[in-house]
C-alpha cells in the first residue's frame, strides 16, 4: 500500500479501476468487483473518473466512492462529452450545470480537478473557447472547483490559448503523448499531467530514466517552477516566465496520471514514480 501523502503536494495515479485485465496482474487473486476500488485508492494517491464523460453518475455513486476511498485521497473527474463534443461551446451551459449539480459534489473533500477533454477534431476558435471557459465556475455550493481542459488539436499551440486559459485560471492539460501535441505552460495553481506512453516491454510501463525525469519535473512544478525539457505554446521561453510571475505561485499541487499507452501497465508505472517521491509500496 501506498505511505499516505508521503509525496507531499504530487498525487500519482490511474485513469478508473474497472479493467478486467487488472483482474491477472494489479489486484489480488479473488478479490471481488465491488472492493476494487477499496483496493486500488490504497495503491495509487489519485484516480481519474472516466466514466462521467461517457455518462451522468448517480449521487449515490459519488457518495458510496467518497466512503470507500481513504480520508487523503483525491478524485479527479472528467467532464461528460456533452460538454466538450460541440461546435459552438456556447451551447454546453445546461450540460455543464447538470454535471455539476448531478452529484459529483457528493464527493466532498476527495473532489479534485475536473478534466474537460475536448476531441482531436475540435480546433481553437478564441471567441468560442472563451464561452466555454466562462461556464466553468470556480465555486458551487461553497466548495472551491478546479478546472483543466484537455485539448487535441494542434491549432491550440499558440500562445493566445495559453493567455485564455491563465486569464480564466484553468490548468492545460500536460501531456506525453506519440498523438497529441504538448502544451506544457502553466496557467493555474495546480498542474494536470496524463503520461500515455507506457510500453508492454517494460516491466513498469516507462523506462527508469523517463519515471527519473517525470519525477524530477513533478517536484519542479511543486516547487513553484518550470520543468526544462517540455514543449510550451508561449513566443519564447523568456515571455513565457515573464507572463507565469504574475500568478504569483510559490508551491502547487500536481496531478500525475498514468493513461493508456499500454494500460496494463499502469499500475505499475504510477506506483515506480510513487517510489519516487518516497511512497514506498506494501
């Protein structure tokens, strides 16, 4: 089992938890369905919901998910496809409202960011991206909301995106990926990074020196800093860190997950960068 908050301010963890071939390899033999979860939330310090993007959850999941995960741990959720699969973003207001109103709020402290993951198809229209931005409150209910959007088209690499998303505090999904481009500015106080490279020849997904480096930029980011070695939309490097000094950032959370690539593997790929950070496993 994972040491509890041993990494400090950097979560490290898996997209779901229901994945038949975890059943071979990742979770003890005869452990049943319904403790999964239980089991995978001590392994991992953070998971990422996948099944609010394809669709609506109950409250009671939410709930019932809250009471199975430890008192430290920390959920993302994606936001539902109904949202984001649009042409005019403008439109997605009753389907943000009814997601955030639909439950997810049951899971009360454990809630992390919320990733709003747009198609690869859906290209950067400035004034469309900004309505969507603005539906996204940054409260409901007295509880402090986080937002990142996921975006997968090339036309998003440009700084004016990266000036939309810091003006609305909304993180830009980091990705390391042989399919997506890499938009690695910073433009909130926390920072969402999905690693979709891992390999079945390695025995824990990524090679040794590549979990050495994502750890490394991992504490960086926690620091308050900028990774070397990441792609940035901003005109320059020097504009870039001019432009990151007005949020005024001393320390973040960062949220490291493991997604695809070869997703038998990550389990064993968030738990050797755990490792890492000192979160030895049991």
């Amino acid at each position: 089992m994972a040491k509890r908050a041993a990494a400090g301010d950097i979560r490290v963890g898996i997209g779901g938890w229901t994945f038949e071939p975890w059943r071979d390899n990742f979770y003890p033999k005869g452990l049943t369905h319904a403790r999964e979860l239980e089991f995978a939330s001590r392994q991992v310090t953070a998971i990422e919901i996948n099944g609010t993007y394809y669709g609506s959850q109950k409250p009671e999941s939410f709930a019932r998910w809250h009471d199975e995960a430890p008192d430290d741990f920390v959920f993302a959720v994606k936001g539902p496809r109904f949202a984001t699969n649009r042409k005019d973003l403008s439109l997605s207001a009753a389907s943000v409202e009814r997601f955030l109103t639909g439950g997810v709020l049951e899971l009360k402290e454990k809630l992390g960011p919320i990733n709003w993951q747009f198609l690869p198809t859906k290209a950067f229209v400035p004034d469309d991206f900004a309505a969507f931005l603005k539906l996204l409150p940054a409260e409901l209910e007295g509880r402090a909301l986080r937002h990142a959007v996921e975006v997968r088209h090339h036309s998003f690499v440009t700084p004016d995106f990266v000036a939309l998303a810091r003006e609305h505090g909304v993180a830009i999904v980091v990705a390391d990926s042989d399919e997506h481009p890499q938009i690695a500015d910073l433009t909130a106080p926390f920072v969402y990074a999905r690693l979709q490279r891992a390999r079945e020849d390695e025995e824990h997904g990524y090679p040794a020196a590549d979990l050495d480096t994502w750890a490394e930029r991992a504490r960086t980011w926690a620091a308050g800093g900028t990774p070397d070695g990441l792609s940035m939309a901003a005109a320059a490097q020097a504009n870039h860190k001019k432009s990151e000094k007005k949020l005024k950032i001393k320390s973040r959370e960062v949220f490291v997950f493991m997604i695809n690539g070869h997703k038998l593997k990550a389990p064993a790929a968030a738990r050797a960068l755990l490792e890492r950070f000192g979160s030895p496993m049991s």
